[in-house]
C-alpha cells in the first residue's frame, strides 16, 4: 500500500489484493486468482502488470494471465517459459495506456 499511496494511484484500483492477505506468496497463483475471483473475472479477461519478472510475471502467467512487466534493470531475464507479453520501461508508465488495449 505505501507504494500505491506514494505514486497516488491506489484510486485508480477498483480491488486490492496482498499476498499476505492469503497467507501465500509470490508466485503462487492462487493470489492472481483469488483476485480474479472477487472481481469476477477470468484469467483471458485480465492483464497483469508487475515489476518483478521471477515473481509477478511468473505468477499472473502460472494463473493464465497476459502480463506487462515495468522494467527496472534491463539486464534482468525472465524465468523459462514466463515472458512478459509486454514491457515498459520504469517511469514510462503512461505507456501503458497504448499497451493494455491491444494485449485485451
């Protein structure tokens, strides 16, 4: 939460989910899902958008979600068989909004 109040965007989301709330961790994908679940939305029908590839993409991918990874270290590489469908460098987040439309 610290994050999302920091960047004064935790208005934009309709549902908030911490891992810690499930008493599971990344990347387990009963997180995603759970998430999922509550919105009642399926995996096709969402876009996950992280900032660690070993954990959020590998994640949301394990739930069967398309995934955007907002890159921090350019030297990082995603785990096998987890790439990201999407990328966008850090602090070009206003990117997004020509990303998201095309990956739904």
């Amino acid at each position: 939460m610290p994050e999302l109040e920091r960047f004064d965007i935790a208005k934009y989301f309709e549902y908030i989910l911490f891992s810690s709330d499930m008493r599971l961790s990344k990347p387990n994908p009963k997180i995603f899902l759970g998430a999922l679940g509550h919105m009642k939305l399926s995996p096709e029908d969402a876009v996950y958008v992280g900032d660690d590839l070993s954990i959020d993409i590998v994640g949301a991918k394990l739930a069967g979600m398309k995934t955007v990874w907002i890159e921090h270290c350019p030297a990082s590489k995603p785990a096998a068989g987890f790439s990201p469908d999407a990328k966008v460098k850090a602090g070009s987040c206003r990117d997004l909004a020509g990303i998201l439309p095309a990956l739904m």
